[in-house]
C-alpha cells in the first residue's frame, strides 16, 4: 500500500499469553520497550522486548486469596517500576529496578493506595528515580526518591491534599526546567472532576508549600467518570501537549514551558490553544458512551470505546480511523486499556491475556491539509511535505483574496504557485478583470520566487514587466490635471506619478542583468521615456549613450563627470571633445586637466576648431590654459602641442597687432596722434 493509501495506526498483536498463567491482567505500564504488567494473583511480569527477556516477579509474597496488582508504573528508561498491590489487609507498594531479582517493599508507603506517578524526566537515571510524585486514592500527593544502590526509598513526603474537595487523584504529570541557576516544577494532577496545577520555583516541596496561602489553580468540568486519566505528548523528552480524559470530553491544550514564561500562578503561561472534545462529536449512537482509556499522540487522541479504539484529529476533532483486535477467545471484558511508550514511539492496548501493539506511520502526513480545511494557513504551510502540497495552500489564499477583488494580496499569492497553476492561467486570470497594476505586482513577486536557473523565464517576465511599468507611467500622464502631475508634490509625499517612476528606477536597476538591453532600450525610446533610458544606459554602461543625451541637454558638467569614471573608456574624452568644449570650454579644460591618462595630442583637432571659430572675449585664452598646463606641468614635448601653442601665441599677437595700428589709424583720422607722440615731426 503506498504511504497516501496507508492507514495511520496499525494493530499488531504482540503477546498472546502475556500474564503467563498468573491470573489475568489488571494493570499495564510502558518505556523504552519495556512492558510492565500486574495481575490478578499479584505478579509483575516484566516483558523487554529490546533484550528479548521476560522476568515474573510475585509482589504477594505467596499469600493466598484476592491480591491483585492495582496499578503498576515504569519510567520512560525501562529501569524502574513502581507498582501497588490491593490484598485483604490493605495496600502496599513495591519498587522495583530492572537489575534485581525481586522487588522492594516501600514501607512508608504502606496502606496508601497510589493511583498515579509523575516521573522527572529530565533528571531521572538509570541509577536513581531522583523525585518521583505519587498520587493517591484519598487526594494526597507524596514525594519520593529510591536509588538503585540503596535498595529502599530515601525518603517519603506528604507534599499535599486535596481538602476542599477530596477526590482521588487518578493522574499525575511533571515537566521541569531550567530558570538560571533555579529549578521550575509545572505539576498537573487530575481526579474525576477537576485538573489541578502547580507551579513554582525551587524544590517540590518549597513549590506545593506556597499553596498553602494562596489560591489552587484548577479547571473544574462537569459530568462523571470513574476512570479519569492525563497524558502527555513527550517528543525529544519535553512535553508538547496534553490531554484528560474528564466526564464532559478530552479537555488539551499545548504546553509552553519556556523560562520566558516566568508567572508562577496557574498554568495560563504554559497551556495554549486549550480546547474541549466533546464525545458527542464522536458519533457515538449511545451518547451516554464515555471512553474507558485513552492515549495522546503528535496529532491524534486514540479513544477506547467499547472493543474499539477510535482515531481523533486533536485538531480537527474529527474519527479518521477505527482499531479493532483479534482477542483470544479466553478474553470475557475485552480490551481494557491503553498506554503509550514516549520514548519509543509505540501505543500498546491490553485485554485480561493479551497485548496488542498499536504502530503509528507518519500520522503527521495529512496534517497540512488539516490545517488547510480549517483556513490556518501558516500552520498549514509548515506541515507541507512537499512543492505540491504548499501550492495547494497558496492558491486556496489566493483564490480567496481574488473572489474578494484583494487582487494585490492575491498576486502574491498566485506568486508562490509553481506547479498547480500555470502562470499562463494566472496571468489571464488579471487580464480577464482589466487589473493590470495587480498583474505588474504578480509578475514581480514572481520574480523574487523564480530560481536564477531560469534565465529565459527571468528574462521575459521582465520585460513584461518593463512594459506594465511603462504603460502604468503613461496612463498616470494622460489623466486630468496631468501637466500639474510630475512637479506636484503632496502633503502626504510625492505623487503616484513620482512614486512609481521612482519604484520604474528601482526596478531598473535590481534587474538590469537579467533585462535583454536591446528590447528594453527600444521599449524606453517607444514611450518617449529618454530620461530613463539614459538611466538604464548607465546602468549598463553604455556610456556613449548617456554622454551623448547630456551634450543634446546642455548639460556639459553632467556629462564630463559621466566620462570621469574609471570605467569609461578613454577614446569617449576624445570622440566628444569637440562639443563638449564648445559647449562649455571652462569645464572642459578643468575636466581634461584632472585627468590623468589624456593623450593631448589627440584632443589637438578639437582645440583647433575650438580656436578657429569666433568667440566671446578671453574664451581662446581656455585652449591657451590647457595647452600651457600641459607643457608646463606635464612637460609634454609633443611637436604638436607646441606648434599649437605657437600659433595660438601668433595669433594673439596678431590680434594685439591689429588692434594697435587700428588704434592708430583711429586717432590719425581724429587729428589725436600728435597728442600721443608730440615729437614726431
């Protein structure tokens, strides 16, 4: 059967004969493959299967008549037992460890029937329980702690009672952890009509004596039930949630025990998400049925029922699946209980002969779409196995947010789909309703969501997007009072005109490697959007194209610090010489003389049709300036520059020349020159 096909839990049958002729069996406890049972005639029968070795121990102590084992507890490592045996003169309790060969009578604890034993996980070995808690039939709660070496309990505590309402304590759990160099207990203890916490820092016994002067904290449910029971979820030794098993349904919850979680009244810093399944719900043709025993795992509360073990989501609250067993024909009550093996992983159920093992196979591989039929989408999200399975989630978001006309929250989500919907079909899906801004934004979340493996496809949803962009820009100009648009700025910041150029840019520039250059500048140049293909033309380093935009602008300074970049190329100072000195011959003399790499002799022509065309006052004098600097400072002895420099020289003498004998042509025709030069005869 393939894993979508398999069941989730699966029942085996382990041990046929398990009470192994003395009597039948009343009590069973499980850890790390361990099996402890107690039976009617008052033996403990100890099954470990990772050894593969059985061990009968009588706790009657060959007594005759009724001594039956009335309940029996094994820690999560295997190696110790706690059980309590029910005979005519009363109650005692054994302790037993999984090295010796018969068990110990816990003397202080004689009389006391112990319904319930919370283990410290976190601090138990093989060698010592270390602190146990022990629930009893008249509402007490001991201490104790038993040490392998020392064969007897090294102490017994009373550390509380229940005295408002004094009821059996039918479950106990413990969960520890660590506050700094500080210990915190969190203690759940059950009876058939309420749930109790505790919780403190310290020891056990410092912890329970604060309830002393201050309030209980407890859940109180109506309806009746003999066997109340609490479980907790253990996953990596840390209880994740819990569940009891109360007369008005399974009350559970999630358990945070996190040192952030710091108050130390009640347990509403560590349960969360409490709810309450009703056995209602159970579909159940007699509503009066209450479960008899019950287990918790990961995501499913397994539910003894009559002879059957009914399979509940604990999230979605709903049956998934029903167990039934192969009794032997020696069984009369059927099956009795539940228990579960935390450490490993297993669920056994148990009739008066047999034990039954009850498997789970990934039992979380549906639990996305749980999640999913219930709308908690990022819970969903996080139990997805698989590409499938998350765009499964993305498009159920999205669907949503579109039928809803959230067309903006819906692109990002059609986004993430990569295999249940073609980007064709969500493409269209914008096209079909005219929203074109909703379309950009899909094709740009997608962007972010494609891997770089996908140059084509990066490549032409880019340049659909370029156009989207474009078109937005234009629709933006053509609306009402749009010659107001590109210089109005509003009181909340710049206008959608602005904002979206300004996003245009951006955009520009995060993907000028993936942009085909050449249809992305003819783009630009079709909707007349020069300033931003000069943009992008520098972002590509097309520089010619930039330099060139700017001379057309008159915009000299801008364009010479454009070929000031270290990775212009040089020949562009020579190509756009000639304009740029007769546009601006100050800053393009500057500009040459802080460049470092200029070959003179090859900005000669433009200097030389610079000086030959006419010019205001003084503006010759900048070619001159240039060409002084560079035989002067750069001791250049090109012939060229010199002879350029020369006839520059001449033709300024010339011009003083000429503009002498005008002088004195002047003055003669005025009768002045006898007043400047009186001795001349």
């Amino acid at each position: 059967m393939d894993a979508v096909g398999r069941r989730l839990f699966s029942v085996d049958p382990l041990e046929r004969h398990a009470a192994k002729g003395h009597g039948v069996i009343t009590s069973m406890s499980a850890g790390n493959d361990v099996i402890l049972l107690g039976t009617s005639k008052g033996w403990l029968i100890r099954h470990d299967f990772g050894l593969g070795d059985t061990q009968d121990l009588d706790l009657g102590g060959g007594r005759s008549g009724d001594q039956a084992v009335h309940r029996v507890f094994v820690d999560p490592g295997g190696s110790h037992c706690i059980a309590t045996v029910l005979h005519p003169a009363g109650a005692e309790t054994y302790y037993m460890h999984s090295k010796w060969p018969r068990p110990k009578l816990l003397s202080r604890l004689k009389g006391l029937i112990v319904n319930a034993v919370a283990w410290n996980r976190q601090l138990i070995t093989e060698a010592s329980t270390k602190e146990v808690i022990l629930g009893t039939e008249n509402g007490q709660i001991y201490e104790t702690a038993v040490d392998e070496v020392e064969k007897r309990e090294k102490y017994v505590k009373q550390l509380f009672e229940l005295t408002e309402l004094r009821e059996a304590i039918t479950g106990l759990q413990m969960e520890t952890a660590s506050v700094g160099n500080a210990t915190r207990y969190y203690v759940m203890a059950v009876t058939p009509t309420r749930l109790y916490s505790f919780t403190g820092i310290g020891s056990l016994e410092v912890v329970f004596a604060s309830y002393f002067d201050r309030a209980i904290h407890f859940m109180e449910l109506p309806g009746e039930i003999p066997n109340s029971e609490l479980h907790f979820f253990i996953k990596q030794r840390r209880a994740k949630h819990f569940g009891w098993l109360s007369g008005a349904g399974i009350y559970h919850g999630d358990l945070n025990f996190g040192a952030q979680h710091s108050s130390v009244t009640g347990d509403e810093n560590f349960v969360e998400n409490k709810g309450l399944l009703d056995y209602s719900k159970l579909g159940e043709l007699d509503e009066g049925i209450k479960p008899r025993s019950f287990a918790v795992s990961e995501y499913h509360f397994l539910l003894l029922i009559g002879d059957k073990v009914k399979v509940v989501n604990r999230i979605s609250q709903e049956a998934v699946e029903e167990l039934t067993f192969d009794h032997n024909s020696e069984s009369s009550k059927g099956i009795i209980g539940l228990c579960s093996d935390a450490t490993a992983g297993l669920f056994y159920a148990y009739d008066e002969n047999s034990i039954f093992q009850v498997s789970v196979h990934d039992e979380g591989r549906d639990m996305w779409q749980v999640y999913l039929d219930m709308k908690e989408y990022a819970s969903a999200l996080s139990h997805c196995r698989n590409p499938s399975q998350r765009d499964q989630v993305y498009l159920v978001q999205a669907d949503l947010a579109f039928s809803s006309k959230d067309y903006y929250r819906a692109a990002s989500f059609y986004a993430k789909i990569n295999y249940v919907l073609s980007f064709e079909e969500i493409s269209l899906k914008f096209i079909t309703v005219g929203e074109q801004d909703a379309l950009r934004t899909f094709l740009l979340r997608k962007l972010d969501n494609l891997m770089k493996d996908d140059k084509s496809q990066i490549t032409m949803i880019s340049t659909w997007a370029t156009e989207l962009y474009l078109d937005k820009i234009n629709r933006l100009l053509l609306e009402d009072d749009t010659s107001k648009i590109a210089n109005t700025v509003s009181d909340q910041g710049m206008s959608e005109y602005q904002s979206i150029v300004k996003e245009f840019r951006a955009f520009l520039s995060d993907n000028k490697d993936v942009l085909d250059e050449a249809t992305t500048m003819r783009l630009l140049e079709s909707y007349g959007r020069v300033e931003e293909l000069v943009y992008f033309a520098g972002l590509k380093e097309k520089y010619e194209i930039v330099v060139h935009h700017y001379i057309q602008q008159g915009e000299a300074k801008r364009a010479l610090e454009v070929l000031q970049r270290r990775n212009v190329p040089i020949d562009l100072q020579y190509k756009f010489a000639p304009d740029l000195i007769s546009l601006d011959a100050y800053e393009t003399v500057e500009s040459w003389m802080n460049t470092g790499n200029l070959n003179p002799r090859k900005l000669i022509p433009a200097m030389m049709r610079y000086a030959s065309e006419p010019h205001a006052k003084n503006e010759t004098h900048e070619v001159i300036k240039y060409l002084e600097f560079c035989v002067k400072k750069l001791h250049n002895e090109d012939s060229g520059v010199h002879n350029l420099l020369l006839s520059l020289y001449a033709k300024q003498v010339c011009l003083i020349i000429s503009f002498l004998f005008d002088m004195i042509l002047f003055l003669i025709m005025e009768d002045r020159f006898f007043f400047l030069f009186p001795f001349c005869p």
